[in-house]
C-alpha cells in the first residue's frame, strides 16, 4: 500500500518501495515496540535520525517533506468535519471521536514507522506507558525528544508563575533545524498560526498531574464493550467499576493537554467541562503530529487496545459493524485510504489540499483490516502479561450508559467542538466530581 504516489528520489523511491510490502501478508520477523524507558542510547539515536531524515525528504511534486505529509494528513482527516467536505464520508472527523479512532491511528502509525524503517530497518516506535513516573523524564531529554519549551511566562491564579513556549535549544527546536510549517501548525480555537517553532508547555496547570494512575488505564481495560471502550481510551469519559460514566478528558485527551499546555477559558454550563484554548503543538491535536511524541503516545493508545484485544475481545465481533458515521463501521473504507471516495474540506490558515499526498484508488484500507497486529508485523512487549479481566458490571453496562456516552458525544458535534474535544482537560484536575 503505498503512502506515496510518484515518489522519485532514490530514498522516497525506497521508502514507497518498504511501504509497499504492508500489502504483502509473509512478513518474515516480527518488530516489538518497547517501553521508552528501556530503549538504548543506540535505539534513541536510531528513532530521533530517523524522523530527522524523513523530516528533510520532500518527494518530487511535493511542496512539503515526507514527516509533513504525515502531520497533513492527520490534519486533513479532521478536515472531513468542514462543510465543504465532499463524499459519503463528509461532516465526520475521519480519525476522532467515533469508532474509528483506534484502526485509523493504527494503519496511520504503522505507515510511519515503516517510512523510519525505510531509513534504518531496526528501528521501532517505541511508546509512552503514562502511568510509568520515569518516562516523562527520559523522553523530554534535549538529546532525545527535546525538551519543555521556554521563553513564555504564565500567571496561573493559586497555583504561580509557569513557563513554556518553544523549544529553544537540543532536538526539535528550530535552532536544530526542526521548522515547521506554519500553515500546518495552528491555534485550532482561532485558526491563527502558531508560527515555525514547536511549542510546549508541559505540565502547566491544571494539567499538571503526573502520572496517570494505573487504576484509571485498568477500569478502560476492563470495559467489556467497544462502544464505551473505545471512548474511554480516547478520554472522552470514565467509568468506575459500578458503572458510572463522567464526562472530561482522560488518557489520551489527557495527554495531549499535559504536553502542549492549555488555557482554561469557561466552563460548559450543561456538562461542568472546561472549555479550553490550546497553547501548544501537542494541545491543538490537528496540529499535534509535529511534535515528536505525538508518535510514542499514540503508539501507547495502540498497545492498550493491542492488549484489550489479547484479553478476549479479539476479531470482528469486537467492532461495530453498522451504525456508524460513514468510514467507522467495520467493512468502510477509511479516509485517506478510501480509494479516493471522499475529499477534506478546508481546515487552518492553508490550502490543506495542496499538502496532502496523492494515494492510490487501489488503496483502501478498513477498520476489518486493522485488528489483528499481527498481519502488520509487529507486537509490543507486554502483550504477554496479563491485563485486567472484564468486569461482570462493565460487561453487562445497558442502554443507559450508552445513552450518556452519546449525549456527551453529541455534545461536541460542532466542528468547533469537535476540534476542542481532545484537548479537554480531565474534569478531576478542576475539582468536578
């Protein structure tokens, strides 16, 4: 399947060419993706020249690099919301806030590593295990993944002074040559450019609690249902082991917050949510792709369903084969890879349309195609430990809770929530119970 459509440098040539073998089921070995914490110095070194290499390959025909086609596609998938979008699968976020949110990124992140793997075949993605104290540290290294930005001053009330801003110095500031392309890298509450430099501001309240609690990952584990276990990952919602759901952003949503820094600018008077402006690159989730850990958070996303998946939920009858928006049911072809059915609308301060890479009417690509790791070549390397067994009161949740789920979803409907909805801040770091 491949990611390009005329590659024809002799290393976008190579990499189509890696690409291309996904498609070919005799994978001879298979990858493990590990834990951040237990990568080498060598494996570090490995990973960071690989996504600077791919960061400065710009395929013929192209305006941007290989790494930006990835980070536009991302974005061009959020696009489908626009109401300019155009096909069956327009007015619907193609990778967020519904079904397909887990095979989506999975197809997406397997695409990317094989385009690192093009560049040095041993190299892996590894993930970002949030409830581990140690791995917040070992990642925002300036020889790693670069540090917290600097240079901004932010006043929280009762909690002080904060700074953040771009990364200013190491790996991934753009005194290191990490540029970023300002049409694809913007405020998703204004649209407004966030200019060339990566921006973080990592663990600016409220968003500050770290780590996540191993308890919060185990009650998503143990949901027995996609429907509510796929929203609990994403962090749309929590269920407690008796059944009650609350609304905010949890995990993933988390995440996104932690790392790029939010503002809180009001509270949603029916639900009690923050609503928020993001701050930086992570926190603006169009955007998000640009900074380096986008890859290792969701590579942790993908290992936690991964290892939902093992626990019994394995195959087919653990997706929702109808009543989806179009592109989220099992056997729909997924944008971009929906032979070319559907068009994204326009999103941002650019012209998305002319960042986005060209794919082929034959590859297509649906979430029936996506559950089993396996057939992709690669695992991770706790797929053999045991994960928490579902419990007898997450398993049998009825239409009640199902209802909540969808009223809270409703609820971000507007293409102006719906931007928002990943980077909600959990509602427990404000004191909503």
């Amino acid at each position: 399947m491949n990611f390009f459509y005329k590659p024809v440098t002799t290393v976008a040539a190579a990499i189509a060419s890696v690409i291309s073998l996904f498609s070919n089921p005799a994978i001879a070995a298979t990858l493990v993706r590990k834990n951040v914490v237990d990568l080498t110095p060598q494996e570090k070194t490995d990973f960071v020249n690989a996504v600077k290499a791919i960061k400065n390959i710009i395929p013929e025909g192209s305006k941007i690099s290989i790494y930006d086609q990835f980070a536009a596609t991302h974005l061009g998938a959020m696009a489908m919301m626009s109401e300019d979008s155009t096909g069956p699968a327009a007015m619907v976020d193609a990778a967020h806030n519904h079904a397909g949110f887990l095979p989506w990124h999975r197809e997406f992140l397997n695409r990317f590593e094989q385009a690192l793997q093009s560049v040095n075949p041993n190299v892996t993605i590894p993930y970002w295990d949030w409830t581990d104290p140690k791995a917040i540290d070992v990642i925002f290294q300036p020889d790693f993944l670069g540090t917290n930005g600097s240079g901004v001053k932010i006043n929280i009330p009762g909690s002080g002074t904060f700074e953040g801003g771009p990364v200013q110095s190491g790996n991934f500031s753009e005194a290191s040559g990490w540029v970023l392309n300002p049409d694809l890298h913007f405020d998703d509450s204004t649209d407004k450019t966030f200019g060339s430099s990566l921006l973080r501001f990592l663990r600016l309240p409220p968003g500050d609690a770290y780590p996540i609690p191993q308890k919060d990952v185990d009650q998503a584990l143990a949901i027995n249902n996609y429907d509510l276990f796929r929203p609990a990952l994403e962090g749309f919602i929590s269920i407690n082991p008796n059944g009650k759901v609350t609304g905010g952003a949890f995990l993933h949503n988390y995440i996104h917050g932690l790392v790029g820094g939010v503002k809180v600018i009001g509270v949603d008077p029916m639900t009690g949510v923050p609503a928020i402006q993001p701050l930086g690159t992570m926190s603006s989730v169009p955007s998000s792709p640009l900074d380096p850990v986008f890859w290792l958070h969701h590579a942790n996303v993908d290992r936690l369903w991964a290892e939902w998946q093992n626990n019994n939920h394995q195959g087919s009858a653990f997706y929702p084969s109808t009543d989806q928006p179009f592109g989220h049911n099992l056997n729909d072809p997924m944008w971009p890879w929906d032979g070319n059915l559907s068009t994204p609308g326009a999103i941002g301060p650019g012209d998305i349309l002319s960042y986005l890479p060209r794919f082929l009417n034959s590859d297509v690509v649906t979430p029936a195609d996506t559950l089993d790791i396996r057939k992709y070549g690669y695992t991770y390397d706790t797929l053999a430990a045991s994960v928490p067994e579902p419990t007898y009161t997450l398993g049998l949740l009825g239409l009640g809770t199902l209802g909540v789920v969808s009223l809270l979803q409703r609820k971000r409907a507007s293409k102006a929530n719906v931007l928002e909805a990943d980077n909600i801040l959990p509602a427990r770091a404000f004191g909503i119970k």
